[in-house]
C-alpha cells in the first residue's frame, strides 16, 4: 500500500527508548543536544516579534509564487549588509530549508538520480533525498590536527557519475563546523563546471562563524560560477523556528540561473506555502538578529571555552577544532562503541549527547554536543562526560 521511499525503519532505537523510560520515570536529564533557541533559555523581544506578525496587511492574500516583494527586499537588505548585492528577483521563500532542499531536488535531478552530500553531515538529507526518489552519495571531509576539517576533492571527484545532478554543501558544515575554503571553492567550482552539476549550499549557520581563518567563504552568494542555489532562513540567523520562513538564493551562470528562475518559479507556484503575516513581518524580525546573534554567540563561546578547557589535560580525548556552528565535536579514545558510550552516559549520569554515527562519522569514537545549551546545563554534563571516560 505504502511507497517504498517511505520504507524506512520507524521501530525506536535503544537511545531514543531509554530517553523516554527516563523521562516517564521523571528523571531530570542533562541535554547536551539541545539546539532549539526557543527552548535554550535566551531572551526574546516578545512584543515587537509579535507585533511584527500582527500587522493589518496581513489580512490580505496576495499569492506570489517567489514570495512578497517586501520579504524578498528586505532579506536582499540582509545580504547587502554583508557586502554581496543581490538582485530579488534571485531570491525565492519558502517554509524552511527543508522545503527548500525538496524543491530544488525536484528541478535538478529525476527519480534515481544522484546527489553528493558531505560525510559527517547533516542525517536530514539522506531522508529528504529518500523522499524524492534520489540516491545520495558521500564524499568526504576529512580532519588534519594543525589545520581543522577540509574538504576531499579527489574522492568527490571519483564518485561522480552521468547520474550525479548536485552538490550540497553545508557551510559552516553540521556538525563539524567547518567552512569552505577560497581554494576548495575554485576546485569544487571547476569540478561542478566540468560534470555540468549544481551547487546547493545550506548556509543556515553562516553568520556564526568564530575568530578568524584564513580563506573561509562566509557566503556562496555571488562567490560561484556555476549555477548555485543558496539556502538560509529565519529559524537560525534570527532564532525563530517557528516563523517558518526561510529563501533560496539563486546565482552564477547566467544563462542557468534565468532558467531554473522560471522552472523554480512554475514548482513554487504549485505550493504557495509561506504564510502572509511572516512575509510582512521579515523586514522587522530581521531586525531582531543582531540582539539574537549576540546572545546566542556569547552562549556559544562560553560552552566551548569550558569545553576546551575541560578535555585539555586529557589523554584519551580531545575537542575537534571549530570554525563555526552550534556544535561541538569530541573524540574520546576507549574500547566503548558509540552507542555503548551515549547508552552508558544516558543510563548512569543522566546525561544526553549525539553519538558521531546519528551524523555518519566513518569510524567510531565521537560524540557531538550542541553548544546552545543553557550555560549551567552544559557545564554539569561535561563534567559527568569527563569523570566518566576521561583519564588524564
């Protein structure tokens, strides 16, 4: 009765059952996992969120299949600020990024087709690939102690066949939390132009990025030749989730980017699913990212300088380097499996982290922590995490 791109495994795993015994027993937990800025504890400036999605206009339905006019300028507004002129025409709304990925997967590629994603990634793209009848393949980012993550451009090369239609890209990388490089862009760039493929780069994260690294592309925006098609949205730059309003951006070839404007503007014509009051509001929440920004990057530093500090007299273990993101990535040295080690935590310190399988790291021993956490949270768990399987 059902489809097969639907046939996925739906029984519970040992992580997720024993989370919800511990929670139906009222067992405090300490989530280390927790990414929802809404429920992380920061401050929001209720009233004028509220009144930005309460204004008269709203009561007006006007369909557009790009998205309003006033949305697209202000979020043209938002990337003029980073120095990259954006015509808004370019930009297309959706409902998150997720949508986004969705429609893009339907103009780019045909059932069986074949898109590249990164590997540790994001887990949200195998099933949204699943859902549109496409196969997916990894190509790897691999990590150099002196020098952090980095992208293997070989291996992404060797893995493209007449199948392949895209590259997703997620920049800074979730979890790792790596950006592209200058370089790696040319070569990716060049690689793209070659095999006729496309660019899709999620940059959800991009305005969290820390200190400075050398040749990090902050965004795709503008950078690219090939045809690119750049993603972002409320739910992070912002801290709004819950708004649901997130854009493509669409650049490089000019001769593609007219037509996948057309075709991209026929498909969202047939959804027509960013509500009206978030479309009026997006100007003044926008408004609101700088306050949110600094919150949530403050919060980010803290945990990760406490994180550092806490593994740095560590043999067994040590704390990956970060360049951007929510995320921190351990890698601790035992005989314990992944799931072995986030089961143990769970069980005996009531403490919740991500193994590195949930985000298809190749080999065992890593854990990932969102570094969102309220700071007093973050803190007890880490130090269970440390007591626990650490050894200096």
């Amino acid at each position: 009765m059902f489809s097969d791109r639907s046939n996925w495994r739906l029984t519970p795993n040992a992580l997720s059952s024993l989370l919800e015994a511990k929670k139906a027993d009222g067992v405090r937990i300490l989530d280390l996992t927790e990414s929802n800025p809404t429920q992380a504890g920061l401050h929001y400036n209720t009233k004028e969120i509220l009144a930005a999605l309460a204004q008269p206009q709203s009561m007006v339905y006007e369909p557009s299949p790009r998205g309003l006019w006033k949305a697209r300028h202000a979020i043209a507004d938002y990337y003029q600020e980073q120095g990259e002129t954006i015509d808004p025409d370019a930009l297309f709304l959706t409902s998150g990024t997720s949508e986004a990925y969705t429609l893009l997967f339907k103009l780019l590629a045909n059932p069986g087709d074949e898109l590249l994603i990164p590997q540790p990634g994001y887990p949200l793209l195998t099933y949204l690939a699943d859902l549109e009848s496409l196969g997916y393949v990894y190509y790897p980012l691999r990590y150099h102690e002196a020098s952090g993550w980095f992208m293997d451009l070989d291996v992404l090369e060797v893995v493209i066949t007449p199948k392949t239609k895209a590259v997703v890209l997620v920049n800074p990388n979730m979890p790792t939390g790596s950006y592209i490089k200058g370089h790696e862009l040319a070569a990716l760039d060049g690689i793209c132009s070659k095999y006729n493929l496309a660019l899709i780069v999620d940059e959800v994260f991009s305005d969290f990025g820390w200190g400075e690294t050398p040749d990090r592309v902050k965004t795709m925006v503008n950078h690219s030749e090939t045809l690119t098609f750049v993603l972002s949205g409320l739910s992070k730059i912002v801290g709004l989730p819950q708004v649901k309003l997130a854009w493509i951006v669409i650049s490089g070839n000019p001769d593609l980017r007219e037509l996948a404007q057309d075709r991209l503007e026929m498909i969202t014509d047939l959804y027509l699913s960013v509500g009206t009051p978030v479309q009026h509001g997006a100007d003044l929440l926008l408004r609101q990212r700088k306050a949110m920004q600094q919150q949530m990057l403050s919060r980010i530093a803290d945990n990760s300088q406490f994180l550092k500090e806490r593994f740095a007299q560590a043999a067994n273990a040590g704390v990956l380097k970060v360049e951007g993101g929510w995320y921190g990535v351990v890698k601790i040295e035992d005989h314990l499996s992944d799931e072995q080690r986030v089961l143990q935590l769970l069980e005996q310190d009531n403490t919740l982290v991500h193994p590195g399988y949930f985000h298809e790291f190749d080999q065992e021993g890593f854990i990932v922590v969102s570094l969102l956490t309220p700071v007093e949270t973050f803190l007890e768990g880490i130090s269970r995490i440390v007591s626990r399987f650490v050894h200096s």
